[in-house]
C-alpha cells in the first residue's frame, strides 16, 4: 500500500517581490537624499530677444570688469584698464561708480580658461553692492 502525503508542496516558479522592493526602496531614498544637493543655482533673468540691444563702444556708461586668471581682475573704464585688482577693491570701486550713476552698465568678461567659480566670486560682489544687472561680454575687447 502506497501513501500520499497530503502536506507535501507543490514546486511553484514565481520571483520573490519582497527583495526587489527592498532594493528600489533603497534606491528611492538615496536618490531624495541626493536631489537637493544636485539643483543647486542662481537665479538669472535672461533678456528676451526683442528687448536686447548693442551697447556700443563709445558710450561711456559702462564698466568692464575682466577675469584673466584665479583671483586676478582688471576693471576697464572710458577705455584706461586698472590692472591686477583684488575683489575687496573691486567692491569698492563698483560701489563708488554705482553711487555717483546708478545707469552704469556692469559686464564682465575673460578667458574660456578661467574657472567657472571666478565669474560667481564677482557677481556676488556686484549684487553685494547692489547692481542689479550685469552683462557677459561674449566677444573679445
């Protein structure tokens, strides 16, 4: 006589859910964790097409404040250039023009070489003082 377990299993083929949830779940909170460090910026209010305009040379209402390297600023004014200033003087000078005429137009301008993090050191001066807009020169003087 032959016996049949009746609490024997059958062999069933189906994926385990419970650790591949545990896995996205770990990945969900690494990647929330995360996020706020990767969208980091400034706020920029670019100009619309139709409002940009050239700025010529020969107007002397603007100032040129140029990065040439790490920590090395020239400021050019009416066409005479002011070499090797630190960021202190250039707070200062920046403050004095933008008092005596607050339509003076700010642009900075350097070399494809200089780090990206020169060019946020003197818009962080230039809002410091106030100046609300400043222009990236996009060809050379």
């Amino acid at each position: 006589m032959v016996y049949k377990n009746k609490n024997k299993r059958k062999l069933r083929c189906e994926i385990n859910i419970v650790p591949l949830l545990d896995v996205l779940l770990v990945l969900l909170l690494i990647f929330i964790s995360t996020s706020p460090i990767i969208f980091q910026s400034i706020k920029v209010e670019l100009p619309n097409t139709i409002k940009s305009q050239n700025i010529s040379f020969n107007d002397n209402s603007f100032i040129i404040i140029e990065i040439f390297g790490i920590g090395k600023y020239n400021i050019i004014v009416n066409g005479h250039r002011k070499e090797l200033l630190l960021p202190r003087q250039i707070e200062i000078f920046a403050k004095d023009i933008y008092i005596k005429k607050p339509n003076t137009i700010f642009f900075i301008g350097g070399s494809k070489n200089i780090p990206y993090e020169e060019i946020i050191k003197i818009l962080n001066i230039l809002h410091k003082v106030g100046i609300k807009s400043v222009g990236f020169m996009t060809k050379a003087i």
